[in-house]
C-alpha cells in the first residue's frame, strides 16, 4: 500500500519524493536575483531623474580611477569642476559632436545602424571595439559603469540609455557628457580640459583648440591636442559639412 504523503508514478509504480526544498531554494535565488537587478535599475532611474536638476558630485569612471590609482601605490590628483553649457564654447560643442555623434539630435540614444557594423566587425576579429557608441551611451558609460569592456557592460548600457533619453533633454546630456568625460590624467570635464591643456576657461577656447580637444576622447590617457594634426583637422571638415 502506497503511502499517501507520496506522489503516485503510473509507470513504475512507485512512490517518488519531488525535492520540495530544492526547488524552493533555486526559486528564492531566481526571486532574489530579479530583484537585486529591479532594485539596480530602479536606482539608475532614480539618479538619471535627479540629473534633471542637480550635477553629478563623481562619476564610476573618476572612482575607478582613484581605486586603481590606490592599488597601484601611486599618486593621484583630480581636476573636475562642473560648468553649464552656456559657459562651454559652442566650437567644442559642436567638435565633440562632429567626432563623437553626428547624429545626436535625431537618434534615440542608439546608432543601430553603425552599432550592427560595429559589431559584425568585432565578431569577426573577436574584440570588443569602441566604435559607434553615442554621446548619450558613452554618458551612462562613465556615470554608471566604469570603462571595462565586456558583452554584458554593452547590455546593461544598453537598457538605461532609454531611461537618459527619456528623462533629459538632449541639450543636458550633452551638458553632463561635456563636463564629466575624461581630457587626460585624472583631467574630467570640459572646464578642467581647457585650463589643463590651453589655460584658459572653457568658455574662451578657439575653433582649433576646441577640434583637437575632441581628438582626444577616443584615448585621453595616451592622446595630447597637440599632436592630433590630422584628426583635428578631420573634425573640422565635418563641423564645416554640418553648417557650423
């Protein structure tokens, strides 16, 4: 006779015992998961909101810096002043604009179509590239996930972008980009780039100084504006292409 705390198997039989705790285990982890990634996004959301009114005292990029900086036993000084974009030069507005995202007006925070070339080319040499990232990902890049280079860095970026568009203007993402990316060593933001490299205000940099300011971003730890000659003069080329 069966016994009746036992499930009945048709085939055999016999009773077999369903590893309730088991499955209530992974169920909890499942549950706990879900809800530590909830609770992440809920976060970004709440901080991307508070960037409507109020600038970012740090970003993970400047914190990844200083940490590796103490690790590697070495000394570390930050240059980071926050300024609003009518004190930034409307020439490396539209530089960075003309290197970094020429579409950045009419796109929705992603440039699908450079994004799928990008990443044809990257599956083909088994790299993860930099290339076709838009100022609004590059923001969420350096305000939220540091600069390590992963597929899963890639989709976590990739689903708070529309949280940024959705909450900001694009003339305050482009003002929060402006002021917290990296112009050198420990150099962050368009204020601290400009007395940093030209010693004047960001308000006062030339057209030229403004391009090769831009040349730097894509590798601020190893380019200086001096010697970006070519790419400079590149940048000014599209800015003249795109009436500016």
């Amino acid at each position: 006779m069966r016994s009746p705390h036992l499930p009945f198997d048709g085939r055999s039989g016999l009773s077999k015992a369903v590893p309730k705790k088991k499955r209530g285990l992974f169920g909890t982890i499942v549950l706990v998961i879900v809800g530590l990634i909830f609770l992440a996004y809920f976060c970004c959301a709440v901080l991307i909101f508070t960037l409507r009114s109020y600038d970012p005292p740090t970003t993970a990029v400047q914190i990844q810096r200083q940490v590796g900086a103490v690790f590697a036993k070495r000394p570390y000084s930050m240059q980071y002043r926050y300024v609003p974009l009518n004190r930034i030069a409307p020439d490396l507005q539209y530089a960075v604009i003309a290197a970094e995202d020429g579409r950045f007006f009419v796109h929705n925070g992603v440039a699908w179509e450079e994004m799928r070339k990008v990443v044809k080319t990257d599956m083909a040499k088994h790299t993860i590239g930099r290339g076709a990232s838009t100022i609004t990902q590059q923001l969420v890049k350096n305000l939220f996930l540091g600069t390590e280079r992963s597929m899963i860095r890639k989709g976590i970026e990739f689903t708070i972008v529309p949280l940024a568009e959705w909450m900001l203007t694009k003339n305050r993402i482009l003002e929060l980009y402006l002021n917290v990316i990296e112009w050198g060593p420990g150099v962050f933001g368009a204020e601290a780039a400009s007395e940093h490299w030209y010693h004047v205000s960001a308000s006062e940099l030339k057209r030229d100084q403004a391009s090769r300011l831009a040349a730097i971003i894509p590798n601020p730890l190893k380019r200086v504006p001096a010697a970006e000659n070519e790419y400079s003069e590149e940048i000014q080329r599209r800015m003249k292409t795109m009436g500016w």
